[in-house]
C-alpha cells in the first residue's frame, strides 16, 4: 500500500496556523485581493503573440516560453504567482480577447501564459497536459471525476490522493454554464484554525494517514487507494490534501471499516467549510483564467446546467503546475 508522506510520528501538539495573512474570511477579501487586469501593453503583447502563433503553427505542447519575449505577460504573471504564494492565494486574470482569435490560438496563448506559473505537468496517468473540465453527461461515481459531471462539488485540492499533487491549478473559460458552477474559495488555514478551535481532536484525526480513493489514475495492477493525511506541513507551509469525498469513496472502494473519529473528522471538515463566513464565491466568466494554490487554499462549484446549444457548453481548460518530480502524472525521475 502506497503512502506517500512519512506520518508515523505521533502528533502530540497541533501547529500553529502560520502565514496570518492566508488565514482569511470573507469578508476581509477585497477584489483588488485577486482580480488582475491585462493592462493595455500586456493586451498588445497578446495580440502580437497570438497573431504570431497563428501564422506558424505547432502543436501546442511544443509551443515553449523560452521561444518568446514577453516582458508585459511575465510581469502580470509574476503578480499573479506572488498573490499565489503570498497573498490571498487565487486569483483571476481578466481577461483574454475571446472574440478576436480561435480557440486554438487562445490555448496557445493559456499554455504560454501557464508557463509562467510553473512547469506544466499531466493530469491523466495517460499523460494528458491540458484537461477539458465540461459535463460528458457521465454519473459521477467510482473512476469517473466530478469534473467531468455537472454535480456540486464539495471544497477540495486537485488530485488530493497523487503521490505528487500540483502546487497550482489553472483554469481557462471558454463557456460558463447556463446557470450554476459557481466558484467558491476558501482559506485552508481558516479552515484549521477553525477545526482547532472547534474540534481539535478531529484535527488531530485528520493528521494521520487516510485512505483515499486514486479513481483508477494509476497503472493496471496497482492499488486503488492510497494512503495519506488530510493535513500536514512542508516547510512550515500547509500542505493539504482537502477531499472528503475521495476519502469516504477510499474507504469503500478499500473494503475497510472508517473509525468514528475520522467519520466524525471529515463531518465536522464539510459543516466548518459550509460556514458563509469563511468562503469566497468568484464566478468565473468567459475569457478569465483563474490561478489556485492546490496546498493552501480549497475550491468548490456548485451543480450547474447547461446551455441548451452545445457550442455554449460549459467548458474550461485546466492546467497543472509542478516543480518537484518530473513533469509525469506520478512524478517520478527516472534513475
């Protein structure tokens, strides 16, 4: 049975919630927090880019940032990444042009702009780059993720269960639903202070190793679940691995028998992120790129129904960004 972090020892004194600034309400986010405009020299430099892209075309996953120079984007971008790592922890560029280009030179541009983020890594133990998020009209159930159903789904990190989860999700509109999938974010240090205050021996729980279900993102023959803590800490950074969901799915699909506490842990973790106080709601609009810390802050959509036409689906790109590991789904270097 993989486990991926060393948990053994005995947690007998709960951390501190450090980085006070990431530890936010509601009520203390302010748009100029997260919403970063493309300036009017970064919007020529995209309109040059884009119209470059057009005229000598590659496929995208050999388009590399090292090729181009874009001092307005990687200024915008790096404001970007220090509200990741430093601020609020998610922000929102707005926006790309996108009735003036094709889609595909959009994504051109979305993958450009990702690099400087962070180096893209797969999504899909298939080695899938760029993940379409959009409703296939799937149940959501055992080996079929929530992001590809139109159902709520609850505050989580990305690939909670992965021996090497992303630093950064990103997200590209292209369609916003017809009603619902609304965005909500919260501050995952709230979150613990909160459980501290509240319920610290669930806490404690939920520093111990659970099982989480891998929805079959794995190699045949492997082991379904994993096992991990919900919470822990890398160089006095929160390093969360927020999903309830996949945790009670990696009970059942395990055959294994969920102690009170952690039942009691993972109920007390839905009802404290439910709390209005402590969410943020940022609807994402068509042509926005949203950026995510995956360690430190959770995100949520709401169920949502679809345009009628399916040109106008809801349909985002996502993207990954890792650093550590190579740039494969499990990020293993090979020796």
């Amino acid at each position: 049975m993989p486990s991926y972090l060393d948990c053994s020892a005995e947690i007998s004194e709960l951390r501190s919630t450090g980085y006070e600034h990431m530890c936010w309400l509601a009520a203390d986010i302010k748009q100029d927090d997260w919403v970063i405009e493309v300036t009017a020299s970064m919007g020529d430099e995209i309109d040059r880019l884009a119209e470059f892209l057009q005229k000598n075309p590659l496929p995208i996953l050999q388009r590399r940032l090292e090729e181009f120079d874009l001092p307005e984007c990687q200024q915008i971008m790096l404001a970007m990444k220090n509200i990741l790592d430093d601020g609020v922890g998610f922000a929102v560029l707005d926006r790309l042009p996108m009735d003036n280009y094709p889609i595909e030179t959009l994504l051109d541009v979305y993958w450009l702009l990702g690099q400087l983020i962070g180096r893209p890594v797969a999504q899909k133990w298939n080695g899938q780059m760029i993940y379409d998020v959009s409703d296939t009209g799937a149940e959501y159930a055992y080996g079929t993720r929530g992001s590809r159903t139109s159902v709520e789904l609850n505050f989580h990190t990305d690939n909670a269960f992965a021996r090497m989860p992303p630093d950064y999700v990103g997200l590209f509109c292209r369609h916003p639903a017809k009603t619902g999938g609304i965005s909500r974010i919260c501050s995952l240090y709230s979150v613990h202070k909160r459980m501290q205050e509240e319920y610290p021996q669930e806490l404690a729980r939920l520093y111990q190793p659970v099982f989480f279900d891998r929805q079959k993102e794995h190699h045949e023959g492997a082991e379904k679940v994993c096992l991990a803590p919900y919470f822990s800490w890398r160089n006095g950074r929160m390093f969360a691995r927020a999903n309830a969901s996949l945790i009670r799915k990696g009970y059942q699909v395990a055959d294994q028998q969920m102690d009170e506490l952690l039942s009691a842990a993972l109920d007390a973790i839905d009802e404290v992120c439910a709390a209005e106080d402590l969410w943020f709601e940022a609807p994402l609009q068509r042509g926005q790129i949203q950026y995510l810390n995956n360690h430190e802050v959770g995100h949520y959509r709401s169920a949502f129904e679809d345009h009628d036409d399916p040109l106008y689906k809801r349909h985002l790109y996502r993207l990954w960004h890792r650093e550590s590991g190579d740039s494969s789904y499990d990020g293993r270097s090979f020796h």
